[in-house]
C-alpha cells in the first residue's frame, strides 16, 4: 500500500463532506478496492486523523465534533430505526435527566450496541405500531417520536416486563403535548392486556398531573 493511496482515500473522506461516514460509502466515492480502503483507513486511524467508531463506521474528528446521533443512521443502514423512550422524552424537554444510552424503537430483536460515540440500547416495538415519527427538527440526520408516542413507547415497554420504562423522573409536560393524541397511540397497541394496562398508566399519569383536557 503506497503512502499515497492513503492521502487519496483521505481527499476522498473530505468529499463526503460530513463527520461519520461507512467504510462502504469510501468504497464508493473512491473507486478503490475495500481491500485498500480497508488498509488506508486503518493506517488514517493510527495516525490519529480517524476514529473507528463500530465495525464499519468511522468519524473525521478533523470536521467537527461528532454526536452520538450522527452515528445512528450508519449502524442501521438496511432498516428503519427512530429514537424513542427515555432519550426522546428527554430531547423533547419532558425528561431533564440526560439518559446514559440513546434508547432506539426497531423493529429487529433487543440488543445494546457499544461505540466510541455512545451506548445504544434497541427495543423491538411491533410492526403495526412502528409509527409515529418524524426528523428531528426536520434536519434529516435522524428519526424521532413525536412526544406522545415517545411516552406511549415508553409505557408500551414497561408492560412488557421492562419496568425502568414506567418510572419517571420528574415530568415536564409541555402546554403542546396532548393526552388525546397519546391516548390514540394507546388504542394502536396491539393486544387488549398490553392495551389496556398502557391507557389505565397514562390515565394515572395525567391524573397526577392534574391535566384533566389538553
């Protein structure tokens, strides 16, 4: 591997013109073989000019700084994913306490994936109810729930046996948030035990809020 074929790959990486980028989408841009890309990144990281985030996945620290987020959409690149729970409540302001994972709804089985950006822990939700989100500030770097889906979300899972999802911290619930809307993502769950266990939780929570209309 030349020297130079490394400095081109870098020319290359600056093209993408973004922080987090996959070793596939070099592979693309530069016309090289992944055998060489695989090489020149690697050499790039050593020198400290990269950083190898996840398998695959890697960040121009040189741009500017990378947020967890930026990293999302490249750990999922063949399917859908959105932010939701805990982490979706705290960046709508619901949530002030900042959650130590990015807590992810998919519709792929529960796992956690560890990166040198952040902790992601992924939740199955069921297809007929995998709805009800939208970019995050209509920026297109990720996909979020609505406030009240991310609640519903959030009740949805602690139903099923994840009970750290129906403890809250304290709430701050927005004047725009309604209980209505939340209560109509409520009814979509599929299941009448879940169903009716997630309305008889929000009924108490908006109770304890003294929310009696929107």
């Amino acid at each position: 591997m030349l020297l130079s074929d490394t400095n081109n790959i870098f020319v290359f990486i600056r093209r993408l013109g973004r922080p987090v980028f996959t070793t596939s989408e070099v592979i693309a841009v530069s016309g090289r073989s992944a055998s060489t890309v695989v090489q020149c990144l690697g050499r790039l990281a050593r020198q400290g000019l990269l950083i190898k985030l996840y398998r695959g996945v890697w960040a121009d620290p040189g741009q500017h700084a990378v947020s967890a987020f930026d990293v999302l959409p490249h750990l999922f690149p063949f399917q859908r994913v959105y932010v939701s729970f805990i982490t979706a409540l705290h960046l709508h302001g619901i949530v002030e306490q900042v959650p130590q994972t990015i807590t992810v709804a998919s519709l792929a089985h529960a796992r956690t994936i560890r990166t040198k950006a952040g902790v992601y822990s992924i939740h199955q939700i069921s297809p007929n109810f995998f709805k009800g989100f939208d970019w995050y500030k209509d920026n297109g770097k990720f996909l979020i729930a609505t406030p009240e889906k991310a609640l519903i979300d959030s009740l949805y899972l602690s139903g099923r046996k994840k009970k750290q999802f129906g403890h809250f911290p304290e709430l701050h619930i927005p004047s725009g948030f309604s209980f209505t809307k939340a209560g109509q993502w409520a009814r979509l769950i599929p299941g009448d035990k879940l169903r009716c266990y997630v309305l008889k939780k929000l009924q108490i929570l908006r109770q304890s809020l003294g929310r009696t209309r929107d």
